[in-house]
C-alpha cells in the first residue's frame, strides 16, 4: 500500500514546481514507505498547503550520482545543491508528476497535522 507525504518546500522552489520547470525535489534520505503523493506545504509567508503531486520515482545515491541524473530539472543551481547536500553521503530525489495546484490552500490541520514538519510527514 502506498501512503502521501506532505513535504515543507520553500516558495521559490514551489513556484517551479506548479510552473513545471522544477521536475525533482531534492532531500538527504528518501522517506521509508513506499509513497505515491507529496502534499506541498509551503513555507512562509504561506504556511499553507497549496498542492499535490504525484511521485512518479524516487531516485537514491550519492549527491553526484543525483545531480548527474536530475540536475536539468532540478530547478536549483549546483552552488546551492552543494550547500544543501555539504558532508552528506546519500541523496535522493523524489521525480514528480501530476501537479494539482489547489485553488484555496489547505490548512495543516486538514490533514490532521499540528506541526510544521521539519523533514515529512506521513498522512492517509
């Protein structure tokens, strides 16, 4: 059974994903379960969550390995991957799909989250 996570992305980087340009997005560990939904929880200003989107794959391996792969669409420069990724052995990259941008944002707690997540969290 495959589960969603609602993923904390910074607006730049949400902006391109609901444009399309940004096809990636990239984190230090890959969640656990098998997921095939990221809700997008904006981070401020918004502190909303504004969309979804499905996982088509999710890509493991070093940083190089995954710049090497999905850096055309990743929607960030090398500068600032190198900077996200310093001193971290593994890497993943979550390759999205359907975007559904939402014409009213949800609140956190209409997924019965009272927290901001760090990382992800897990939801039904």
């Amino acid at each position: 059974m495959s589960r969603s996570i609602i993923l904390p992305i910074k607006p730049e980087y949400t902006e391109k994903i609901l444009k399309g340009t940004k096809k990636y997005e990239f984190r230090k560990r890959a969640c656990r379960e098998k997921i095939d939904k990221i809700y997008i929880y904006e981070t401020a200003p918004v502190k909303k969550v504004v969309a979804e989107v499905s996982v088509d794959e999710i890509i493991k391996g070093s940083p190089q390995y995954i710049w090497n792969i999905c850096s055309k669409y990743g929607g960030i420069n090398k500068q600032k991957y190198d900077q996200y990724f310093n001193d971290s052995p593994n890497a993943a990259a979550y390759k999205l799909g359907c975007v559904k941008k939402y014409e009213k944002p949800k609140e956190l707690s209409d997924f019965g989250v009272d927290y901001v997540p760090q990382s992800f969290v897990y939801v039904v």
